[in-house]
C-alpha cells in the first residue's frame, strides 16, 4: 500500500455544490414560471372559447326565431312577388347576421389574444425581475456549444457580404 497521504479538499470544491444548487433552484424556478404561465395561458383559452360558444349560441337564438317568423309570412305570402320579397329578406339578414358573427367572433378573438400577451408580459417581467443575476449569466458550455454551430453560419454570412 501507498503512503502517501491524501490532500484535503480545497474551499473552491465546496463552493461548486453551492453554485449547483443555486442553478438547480433557478432552473426549478424557470421551470415553474413556465409551467405557471401555460396554465395561465389555457386558462385564457377556455375563458376565450367560452365567449365564442356564448356568441354562437346567441346567433343560433337570433337566427331560430327570424326563421319561424319567416317561415310565418312565406305561409301567408299570397303573390309570387311576395314570396321573392321574402326569400331576399332571409337571405339579406342571413348575410347581416354573418358578418355580425364574424365580426364579433373576431373581436372575442383579439380580446382573448391580447389578455394572453398582457399575461405572458407580465409573467416574463416578473420572472426577469425576480432572477437571480448568477442565473441570468450564460452557462459557458452553451456558450461553446452556440460558437459551434453559429460560427460556420457567421462565416457563410460574412462571405456572402462581400
């Protein structure tokens, strides 16, 4: 057996658990965040779809009693001009109320995505503000790893200049 005896550790190999935990906490932190603001953003979703099915379900209400009022007046229609009159009237609010749909289908959908941009801001502000400045540091394996790749890309971009 050897006798040589063995070296303590030195105080910089008990920071790198330290640091380790410190990216592992911030990683968890992001993974969170993420995962908070998705659920956020589907919750924004269901909200939105149930807008549309509350505007759908008025255009069926609207469109269910003009069709039983006028299929009252085509019964009582007693000239053929009447009964082309009628016929241009269905299909003119048929028409009116499909651009009414559409536009407010699109206004419901505008709302909703600008109430999911509004969250996702506030989400990614907060998560920004509450980061730790080790965490908002780039790992230098990524840092090589993106040299990499990008530096062929960079190469093939600077050639293309010239």
């Amino acid at each position: 057996m050897s006798t040589t005896a063995k070296t303590p550790r030195t105080s910089s190999s008990n920071r790198a658990p330290d640091a380790v935990a410190q990216q592992t906490q911030a990683v968890g932190d992001a993974t969170r965040q993420q995962l908070a603001m998705a659920v956020d953003q589907m919750a924004a979703m269901y909200r939105a779809a149930e807008a549309m099915q509350l505007i759908q379900h008025q255009l069926t209400q609207r469109m269910a009693l003009r069709h039983q009022q006028m299929a009252e007046k085509l019964r009582n229609a007693d000239t053929p001009a009447d009964f082309l009159s009628l016929q241009s009237v269905l299909l003119t609010s048929g028409l009116q109320e499909a651009v009414q749909y559409w536009q407010e289908l699109g206004s419901s959908t505008m709302k909703m995505q600008g109430e999911m941009m509004n969250r996702a801001t506030a989400t990614a502000s907060e998560a920004a503000s509450n980061a730790e400045p080790a965490a908002l540091q780039t790992n230098p394996m990524i840092q090589a790893w993106q040299t990499l790749f990008l530096s062929p890309l960079n190469g093939l971009a600077a050639a293309t200049r010239h």
